[in-house]
C-alpha cells in the first residue's frame, strides 16, 4: 500500500476518484447512445442525458483536481489481457454499462467521503438514479 493510501486528498484516492468520475460518464453515454438509436425512447433518453449533463457539471471541479492524479500509462488494468468480454446483442451492452455506471457511482460514493461528503450524498442518489432508469429501460425492451 502506498504511504498516502489512507490520506484525506491523497493521489491514490485522486486517482480512484478520477478513474471512476470516467467509468461513469464513459458508461452513461454508451446508455445513452443504446437508448437513442436501440430502444428510440424519447423520454428515457431524455431522463439518461440530464443525469448524464448534471454529472458532467456537478463535476466540473472535482474533475479538474482528480486528473492531476491520473496515471493511466501505468495502470494496472490497462491492455487487452483485462478485456476479453465479448457483447452479444445491444441489450448485453446496454446492461453492462448500467452496471459499470452503477459500479463506478457506488465507489465514489466511498471513496469521496473520504475527501468530500457532501460529494458522496450526490453520488448515492445518482446510483439510484440509475437502478431507476436501468429498469425503465428492461421494461421497455419488454413491451
């Protein structure tokens, strides 16, 4: 464990914050294009892009001071031995970024209320944001 690993504002949790702050955007914009061009539902599209926007702009100065703390060129999870998933249909990829979104909102939600509470409450209520759209959605593919 690094020697700042349990420090408040400590680039190890910088880099997990940022690392995150990108898994859930990057998987709510691949919801968002699966809900646009698969399902053509305006009004779930609708609800996935204004929680994609708030995101982006809740997050703005977070974003600005996580980055610093990237280290993507040494990241452990990067190359293809981590990535061997193979999607079958657009439903298996719009459920997995579901989750990855859901994942990354459940690990901020931690993680920032190591640096900012008031962050990790805004974190909770989009990761139940999405079990709501999430199911919105399965619905949908249902009717």
């Amino acid at each position: 464990m690094s020697r700042t690993a349990g420090k408040t504002g400590s680039v190890p949790v910088l880099r997990i914050v940022d690392v995150n702050l990108n898994r859930l955007t990057e998987g709510l914009k691949v919801v968002e294009d699966v809900v646009r061009f698969g399902l053509e539902d305006h009004a779930l599209l609708e609800s996935v892009r204004a929680l994609r926007t708030r995101v982006g702009t809740r997050t703005r100065a977070l974003r600005r001071r996580a980055i610093s703390s990237r280290g993507s060129e040494r990241d452990l999870g990067r190359g293809d031995r981590f990535d061997r998933t193979r999607r079958q249909s657009l439903d298996a990829v719009l459920a997995a970024n579901f989750k990855r979104a859901e994942e990354s909102a459940r690990v901020l939600e931690e993680t920032l209320k190591l640096v900012e509470p008031k962050q990790a409450a805004f974190f909770k209520a989009v990761r139940f944001r999405l079990y709501d759209l999430e199911k919105a959605a399965v619905e949908r593919r249902l009717r």
